[in-house]
C-alpha cells in the first residue's frame, strides 16, 4: 500500500467542494487513511511549499494557503500517488484532462482546488509535515 497527502484547498473549501472531491476519492479505491481541518500559519505555509520558495509564485501561494482553512488528508490506495494525480488533473486547468477535478472547478493555475503529492520522497516529508504516526489509520 501507497500513501500520498490530499489537500483541499481554501478555494476548494469555500466553494463547498469538500464532499465532492471525498465522494471521488471514496469511489476511486483512495482510502482515507487520515484528515483534519486546518488554518494555516504563514510559517507552516511556507516550510510546506519550501521547494517553491524561489518561485516567483511563492508568496502569491503562501498568502493564497493561508487565506482560509484547508482540508488535510492522508490517502491510501497500492498506487496512491499517481491515482490522486490523475483524479486531480493538471495544475493548469486549461491543460487538466475533462472529468478532473481541477478541470471541473479550478479557476487557475494558483487556486486549483486541491494538492497532491507529486512523489514518494514528497509524500513522504508532507504527510509527517502535518500527521503525526497515531493519527494516521
Ligand atoms: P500544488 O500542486 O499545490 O503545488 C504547488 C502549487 O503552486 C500549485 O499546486 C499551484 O497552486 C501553485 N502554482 C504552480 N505553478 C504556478 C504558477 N505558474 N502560478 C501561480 N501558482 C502556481
């Protein structure tokens, strides 16, 4: 078994979206192996997205995470990471692939809805960022 890291996104959170992106976790074979609410602090914002920290997005980012609570959660399936990915779409919803969840609701490249891990190193640091090992089951 695979885990990766969900997040719901303050927009995906303020358009009511939290059952729908569950709903198509559940009916895809992504257990919920873990989840909270959260509002993110500017700092824990930015150790999140630390890989990006030279991006000219990054603030952009940080302030658009910390705009609102989010949804965390862990997700487990024997190819979890790249399942996530695939019901998640592109980053760039121009670019996602019809049936997407960020085709479907995100509005840009920055506020699309949901994260998700992008490899095993990653999901690896982002899941302890958040979870810690009794929380997760
Ligand atoms: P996410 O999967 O959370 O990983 C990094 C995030 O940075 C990404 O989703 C977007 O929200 C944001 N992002 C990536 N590329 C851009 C960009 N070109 N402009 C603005 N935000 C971006």
């Amino acid at each position: 078994m695979q885990k990766t890291l969900s997040i719901i996104k303050p927009d995906g959170v303020s358009k009511k979206l939290i059952g729908e992106v569950i709903r198509r976790f559940e009916s895809n074979g992504l257990k919920i192996a873990a989840l909270k609410m959260k509002k993110l602090s500017k700092t824990e914002a930015e150790g999140f997205y630390y890989v990006h920290r030279e991006r000219p997005f990054f603030g952009e980012l940080v302030e658009f995470m910390i705009s609102g609570p989010v949804v965390l959660m862990v997700l487990e399936a024997p190819d979890a990471i790249k399942q996530n990915r695939e019901l998640m779409g592109a980053t760039d919803p121009a670019e996602a692939k019809e049936g997407t969840i960020r085709k479907q609701w995100a509005e840009n490249k920055q506020n699309n809805i949901v994260h998700g891990s992008d490899s095993e190193e990653s999901a690896s640091f982002e899941i302890g960022y958040f979870f810690s090992g009794i929380e997760i089951f």
